[in-house]
C-alpha cells in the first residue's frame, strides 16, 4: 500500500507521522539496506571447536561496537538516550539465543554464521508478530544486533552512514537506532522512513537530535531516487517531491513566522514567568545528568524542577558510590544558584533497569517493583542516595522528593530512613541542611486522593502527570493502538489535579507539575487556573512557556476552569484550553 497523495503538476506528496518537528528541503539520500545471507555450508566435526570460537569472537566485537556507539551517544545527545543500546547488549549476552546456537551448531554442523543467522531471525520474527508495539521494536533490536555479528563473522565492515560528505534528506524503509547514531548531524538535514511509529526508538532519537523526521511512509523507499528535491514536513509527516513555487512560497512564510517567533523568545531569557495582572508562576526545567545544566542556563528557567537520578545508574557495571553521587549533586547545585534544584529519588523500574541489579524480570513493571517501592526493600542502595543528597544540600538550594507514592505508610517509612541519615551524618560530622525541603510526587491516583493526608507529612508536591493520567485512564501512552485515549483533558484528570493543589495550599504548601502538561501551551491556561505553582519542562520549552505565561491573566484562566467545570468531554476541555491560548498567543501556536 502507498501512502502517496497526488497533487497537480510534477508535485507529489506522501503522507506518514510526523514524529519529530521541523521543515527541511534539499536533495534526497536513499539508504538501502545490503541484507547479504551468509552462505551455508557443512563443516567437520574438528571444525565445530574453531566455529565455537569464532561466535565468542564475534560476540565480544559486537559487545565493544555497541559500548561505543553508546559512550558516543552519551557524550553528544544523553545517557538517557544511549540507554537505547541496553536492549542491544542484552541481545549479545543473552544465554537463551546464545545456547539455542550452540546446540543447533553442533546438531546440523552448519557454519556458524548461517546458523546464528537462523536461530536469531526466527527469535525476531516471532516477536514482530505479536500484537505490541513494544516488543515489535526489540525484534528491530534483535534484527540489527544480528546484522554486526553477522558482520563481524564474515569480518565485513558493514554500512556506515557517517561516510556521507553531503548535505542530505535520508530516505530508508527502516532505520536502526545503530544506523541513527552513525548519522552526520552537520549533514543529515531530515529523514524518513517508510516503517516505524512515534514510540520507536529511532523517533526518540531524531527528537533528541533536533532532527526533523516522519516514519510511516509504506514504500516512500522504494518510489524515491537519490537526488531527487523533497521538502521534508515533520510538522505535519510529509515529504513533497518537487514541490511547486505556491508550495515553496507557503512553507517560506511559515519559516519567517517561525524565526520571528524564535527571535522573540530569545529575547526572554532574563524576564520573569509573571502574568500580565501580576500572579508569578516559578517556571524551572527537567534535567537527567549534570551536563543539562548549560542548556537549563540558557533557556532562562529557574533552576531544576526535576533532577531525574536513575539516568545516574544507567550504563555502568556497579552502583554509584555516596560520593560519586554527592559530587554530581553539589556540582548541580552550585550551577543553578541562587535557585534551587529538587532531585527526586530514584526510579528505577517500569522502562529503566542497571544491569548490575539484575532485576527480575515482570509481567506488569510499571505496576511493578520500582521507584520507592524498591529503595524501600533495598534500604542499602537507598541510604546511599539519601546521605549524598542530605551532604549536598550544605549548599544551601537542595530539595528532594520521593517518586510514586502511593499511601502514607510509604512516605512515613522513606522520612524515617531520612532521618537515620541525618542522624548518622551528624555523627559523622558531616554538614548538611537540617531544613532541606521534602516533597511527594503525586502520580497514583491514591495519593492524589489522600493528597490531604499526605500534606501534612511534606513541605510540597510535584504533580507527575505522565503517570497520574496513565494510571488514571489505563492507558499505556506508548502503545500505539491506544495512544488516542491517553487524555490530558480526560474531567477525571482535572479533577484530581484540583483534589491535589487544594489540598496543598490548605496546608499551605507549594503545588508544582513536572510532567508533559507543564510543557503544552495550549494548557498553561487550565494549569494556572487551578491554581498550580510551578511548572518544570524540558529546556528547549521554556522560552515558549514563559511567553505564554506572561500572555495570560488569571481572570482568563479561572473563568476557562468554571467554562470547563460541569463539561464531560476532553476534546470539548482541550479546543476550550485552546481558544484561551490562541486568543492570548496566537502566533505561538
């Protein structure tokens, strides 16, 4: 099936998923794929030994390739997104994979580069028939990992997309995340793939490298050539072959309003999150490693609203030690002066394993052993955290909150470890802030309902609502089949956000929201309504929610949450959000 839409004149359109923002034009690079099979032949007996050894050579290469692929994605995009490679490494250790070969090796005596051949494509095809998104993606994982040991085996190079010298628009019916690592992103201007979805982890990697980028094109890969001239939509997921002046024209304005736009919030940089009739919103950023920081500076936000710690245990063979994390924590601290930084705990768990804990594996992980669930059955690991966040708040601007709380009884027991750590540093002598800040997320729908029992055991909340409303709904966000019901407009959600800031200003704490919410602007008006203190987003967001913070008044936004109040339907809350944001920013939008 294609996905092309024909237009008049020598333009012709295909329409996928935009899953990463931005226009681009330019020549076309069409990336195919050399599936070369090994060729089968019988070997000896004596030979099996020989063949035994080759498989363990290339294994330990593919290993050494993939660590550093993944120590070259660390340093340029992010741990969290070289984390990608986990499910890779897993492959090539995997005994399961690696005995079935083995037997299979000795039972047909093929060589073994047609055999691990087999033995993998049969694994990789029986998970890309299974009815999950998730799991079709680690068949990708399986497919490209066999691919460099294939390689490795036949001691082949492979394709290397960081040799391309020209600028390019890169057309592929798939890309791996291997393939996307090697892109050059001085040369590749977008690219678009024929397979894929919003949750694969090359999508995950073009938004992390600022890349425009649609998936989902069928067989673009097949009816496009080298060289030809494509505008690249990944606003809209469109590639348009040989587009038409009016085409050229409609998508140039859209670029100068856009640079207008830029230039503007570049400008916002040293004002504050304030609305027009006075009310200020503390507007902060997310951050996973220490290395955040300078781009947390430059987007003017107001320190860290959420220090995510668990991409501090990705990657490595051993746990971080007290002062390998208290280090990193000073080190953020003393950035961010005079704001303040709120680290949250750890939450390892759901999509985010180390190694080096062997966590069992679970039917239902975000259900599961994770965050304070686990730091609460592993008091050793969590001690260690809470003693290097406890010494780092000597610098005068720590906060700390626990993730996933669900019921007080969770919360007493993690405070009371916290106050063994105090305890213990004051016998050491040791300094720290007595009076650090401790806070709750609030993302299970039961402390959300407790919230105001909860409030009298905290000094604030962060609303995370990534979880509150996957929990809320069950709704898996990352499934595609049911993505359209994950609803930040469901009434169920804005009813427990209300439940939530009440309950924190009747106990006079402050109430902020960590999640994706805090991030869309078309529902700063729906936030600041219900009375929410602060929001904390990625940096790259917070010049344009600081513009729109400073649009809105709060008799806009309080008026938008009586309009919404006795409404039942999130697509009539959300176009209600979005005439409040088009009437105050418009050209945000």
């Amino acid at each position: 099936m294609s996905n092309e839409v024909t237009t008049a004149g020598s333009e012709r359109r295909f329409q996928g998923v935009g899953v990463s923002p931005g226009i681009a034009r330019g020549a076309v690079f069409v990336y195919r794929t050399d599936e070369e099979q090994p060729v089968v032949r019988k070997v000896e007996e004596r030979e099996i030994p020989s063949e035994i050894a080759r498989f363990e050579a290339a294994l330990i290469a593919t290993r050494g390739q993939i660590l550093e692929m993944q120590e070259r994605i660390a340093q340029s995009i992010g741990a969290k997104d070289a984390s990608i490679f986990d499910a890779h490494l897993l492959v090539v250790e995997d005994r399961t994979l690696i005995d079935e070969v083995l037997r299979t090796l000795q039972r047909d005596r093929l060589n073994v580069e047609s055999v691990f051949s087999q033995v993998a494509g049969r694994y990789a095809k029986t998970l890309s028939e299974i009815d999950d998104p998730y799991l079709r993606e680690r068949a990708l994982d399986i497919h490209d990992v066999t691919r460099r040991v294939v390689h490795n085996l036949m001691g082949k190079r492979g394709r290397d997309l960081a040799s391309m010298t020209t600028p390019h628009i890169l057309i592929a019916h798939n890309l791996t995340p291997s393939d996307t690592a090697q892109l050059n992103r001085s040369l590749v201007l977008g690219f678009a793939t024929d397979a894929g979805s919003k949750t694969s982890h090359t999508a995950i990697m073009a938004r992390s490298l600022n890349i425009p980028a649609l998936v989902g094109l069928h067989d673009a890969s097949e009816q496009l050539n080298t060289g030809d001239h494509v505008l690249l939509d990944g606003y809209n997921g469109l590639v348009i072959v040989n587009p038409t002046d009016q085409t050229l024209w409609e998508y140039g304005e859209l670029e100068i309003k856009k640079t207008e736009v830029e230039e503007q919030l570049n400008k916002l940089r040293e004002t504050q999150s304030t609305t027009v009739d006075g009310r200020h919103v503390i507007l902060s950023a997310n951050i996973e490693m220490p290395e955040d920081i300078e781009q947390v500076k430059l987007s003017g936000a107001e320190g860290v609203g959420l220090y995510r710690t668990e991409f501090f245990y990705l990657n490595r063979a051993e746990l971080p030690t007290e002062e390998d994390q208290f280090e990193a924590y000073r080190k953020v601290a003393q950035e961010v002066q005079p704001h303040s930084v709120i680290i949250r705990t750890l939450d390892l768990g759901g999509d985010k394993f180390m190694s080096a804990l062997n966590l069992p594996e679970e039917l239902n992980p975000f259900l599961g052993w994770r965050a304070i669930r686990f730091c609460l059955e592993r008091e050793d690991i969590f001690k260690t955290q809470l003693r290097a966040i406890l010494r780092a708040s000597a610098v005068g601007n720590v906060r700390m909150m626990y993730p996933m709380i669900s019921g007080l009884e969770e919360l007493r027991r993690a405070n009371r470890l916290l106050e063994e750590c105090r305890n213990e540093l004051r016998a050491e002598g040791l300094p720290f802030n007595p009076d650090m800040e401790v806070g709750a997320m609030i993302e299970i729908p039961s402390a959300a309902i407790i919230a105001d029992v909860l409030a009298k055991e905290v000094d604030f909340f962060s609303i995370g609502t990534n979880d509150l409303i996957q929990y809320s709904i069950a709704v898996d966000r990352l499934n595609e089949r049911i993505s359209h019901l994950y609803e930040p407009t469901h009434p169920a959600i804005i009813r427990l956000i209300r439940m939530i800031v009440d309950a924190g200003h009747a106990h006079s704490l402050w109430v902020g929201v960590c999640g994706e919410m805090a991030g869309d602007i078309l529902l700063a008006p729906l936030l600041l309504g219900l009375g929410v203190d602060e929001l904390s987003t990625g940096a790259a967001l917070v010049p344009r929610v600081k513009r729109a913070v400073q649009s809105l008044d709060i008799a806009a936004c309080l008026k938008l949450i009586e309009d919404v109040k006795h409404d039942d339907n999130a697509a009539s809350i959300l176009a209600k959000c979005e005439a409040v944001a088009r009437s105050h920013y418009g050209d945000l939008l």
